[in-house]
C-alpha cells in the first residue's frame, strides 16, 4: 500500500489544472506587474479581475467585495483587526468562541493586550455554540462578532445564519472564518448575512499563498499595512498574481465537482466508521455526524494515547492529525476537545482527526481501519501491563 494521506483539513494537494494554470506566471508567458497600464500589466490584471470574478460568483457576492490576501491566518487578521480599530470610537468588546481557529483566538489575545474585551463564548459536548449563549453576550459596546463556519479538528459547523438574524437588530459586526467549509459545502453570504467572511486556497486543493477576505459592501475596516492603492488599500503591495490565478482555477474546479467530491469525502467517512465497527475497534465520535463538514472525522479510540497512534500510522505510512495543523508538531491537547469536554477527559488525550479529499478512496480506508485496529490493540494492551 502506497502512502495514504487522511490531513486535508491541514493542506491539501494542489491538482494538476491548478498547477498547469498558475505555469505561465513562471515561464515568462505572464511576466507583468496587475498596476503598469502597458499590456504585460493588463494581461496580468485581466487574469486577476476574471479571478475575484469567479470567486465572487462562488459565494453570490459582488466581485467589488473580494479582497485577495496570502491566506487564511492574514484574512482573519485584516477582518478582526480591521473591523475593531474601524469601530472603537463606539465600543471594545468582542464576543467569539472558545474552539475558533488559533488565526482568531490568538488575534484576539493581541488585541486584549491593547485594551479589548473579549468575551469567549463555551461550546456544548457536539462543540457547537448556541445562539442563546451568543445573545447573552452581546452588550451596547459590543463591535464585533466572530464565530467559525466549520470547525476545523470536529468538523461542526456552527449556527451561523441564526446568529446573523439575532444580530440584525445590532450594531455588531459579524465576521465568520470559512477556511475549513469553503469549497466543502455551497453557502451563499447573502443567505448567511455576515459582513466579513474568510477563505483560503490551499483548503481546496489551490496553492498555498492566496486567500481572500470577503467584505460586504458598506462594511469599513482598516488596513492592517500601508503602501500602494492594491486591492482598495486593504491589502496593498503587488499581487501575487500565480497563487490568485491558482485559486481561481480551484474555485472553477469546486464549480465542477464540489458536490461530488463532498458526497465522496462523506462516503469514506462512513466506511473508515463502518470497517472500525467491524473489527470491533473500541471509538467514539466527537462532535457528531449530523450538522458537520462532509469530510472531517474527530475519533477518541479508549485505552489508547494520541501521540503514539501518531507515530504508529506514520510509520505505517498514513497521515493523520491530533487537531489543527497549527500545533500538531507540539502534541498540545486539543483546545477544541478541552471546550468540549474538559482539560481532564480522557478523549481530550486518545482522539485523532482524520480528513478526507481529493485521492483518497475506499481501499485506503479500509488498508487504515486494519491499521487502526493493530495499532491500538497494542496500545491498550501496553497501558494495562503498565
């Protein structure tokens, strides 16, 4: 069996269209600057246009309401940062969630430290908040609310429409980090009613380096940096028109075989469930397999530890994560597991995320549910000699 890769929710591998899309900016086909006037410039900034086109037409937004950045992690920056510092003549206090991406939590630690209120809302035992929790928070001075689409280590995706109604009666604004569910599942921001949303190429097989802020028209934040008249003043500095051009590719390509592809990923969930069941491996589900992103899984398997299921299946040749990419070279305990359970639980130690995506198929689950079932036999045999 050849290396099995179950990490999507961490990168994804960028597809041969995408790749074949983005050579002409490196082959000297595409060689201009989007901002000269000659037409090695406009070549460039056609591409561009055609890709904030695309994007836009994937969310049912206006194309003048992209704004390209490098990726997720800037995005979440440029929407907190940029919607608090735009509103704090009129209040400081934030409200979010407790399992929210560290690209927020920790922005929002920063922001703490400069003379804001946050308010860090709990999650019940599927990991989701509950828009009566979020009510309670809300406060006159309360300028913003952030609260994550999908989560990215359970795959819970959270009441985001509800909570935009309860918000229509306040000034708050409403950012949502779609990292993890863009390209994973059709949304549409009118229908959602946030006023900032974020995305990220290298979640939906694009490259890494291009992201997007979605900012509803109206909607005033201020830039993060300074420089050139690029991307409204919101994102100065020359674009990088390969990663753009990659992402629009991308974009296209969900347009295509999104919803395949989602009804896919959710199939080889069931069957990695279905082949455990089978071999009679001990588990537990977090979260839950309703109301969640098609291709995440988060597993506790009892008896065993994480760190050292981590290594087995690496050595066996199949990646898999203890929670977001971000930390999982660290082994911390799952900050979302923790929200859900408690620091103390036993699952906040034993579980694994597994995500699937673009070639991955049934074989490979079932190479790794046999796996699976070895290498935590003898963990849990290992811990009661102990």
């Amino acid at each position: 069996m050849n290396e099995i890769y179950f990490d999507h929710a961490a990168t994804t591998p960028v597809r041969d269209e995408v790749f074949a899309e983005m050579k002409p900016y490196y082959d000297g086909t595409m060689i201009g600057n989007a901002s000269s006037i000659h037409r090695f410039g406009r070549k460039v900034r056609v591409g561009i246009d055609e890709a904030r086109r695309v994007v836009a037409g994937q969310l049912n937004s206006h194309r003048d309401e992209i704004i390209f950045t490098s990726g997720g992690t800037e995005s979440n920056n440029l929407a907190i940062r940029g919607a608090v510092h735009a509103r704090k003549q009129t209040g400081k206090h934030i409200v979010t969630s407790q399992i929210e991406h560290h690209a927020v939590l920790h922005v929002l630690d920063q922001l703490e430290d400069e003379g804001f209120e946050v308010t860090r809302l709990p999650v019940d035992e599927r990991g989701v908040v509950t828009v009566a929790d979020v009510e309670s928070a809300l406060r006159p001075d309360t300028i913003l609310v952030s609260i994550m689409h999908g989560n990215n280590e359970t795959g819970m995706i959270q009441p985001i429409e509800a909570i935009s109604s309860l918000l229509e009666n306040h000034e708050a604004l409403f950012h949502t980090d779609a990292v993890q569910s863009f390209g994973k599942m059709s949304f549409d921001v009118q229908a959602l009613g946030v006023d900032l949303l974020t995305g990220s190429a290298h979640k939906v097989n694009g490259p890494k380096g291009a992201g997007f802020l979605y900012v509803k028209k109206g909607t005033n934040i201020q830039a993060l940096i300074y420089g050139g008249e690029q991307e409204k003043k919101l994102r100065p500095g020359t674009e990088n028109a390969a990663a753009i051009a990659g992402l629009k590719k991308a974009v296209q390509l969900l347009g295509q075989d999104g919803e395949r592809n989602a009804d896919h990923s959710r199939e080889l969930k069931e069957k990695l469930l279905e082949e455990l069941r089978n071999r009679d491996v001990p588990f537990e589900i977090n979260g839950a397999l309703t109301d969640s992103l098609p291709h995440i899984i988060n597993i506790s398997f009892p008896g065993s530890l994480t760190e050292p299921m981590l290594a087995q299946l690496d050595m066996a040749g199949i990646a898999v994560s203890s929670g977001s990419a971000c930390t999982a070279g660290s082994f911390q305990p799952s900050h979302v597991l923790e929200a859900m359970y408690g620091s103390d639980d036993e699952r906040v130690k034993n579980s694994l995320r597994f995500s699937f995506g673009y070639g991955n198929d049934e074989q490979q689950v079932i190479h790794s549910a046999k796996q699976l079932e070895q290498i935590s036999r003898l963990i849990r045999e290992k811990r009661t000699e102990v």
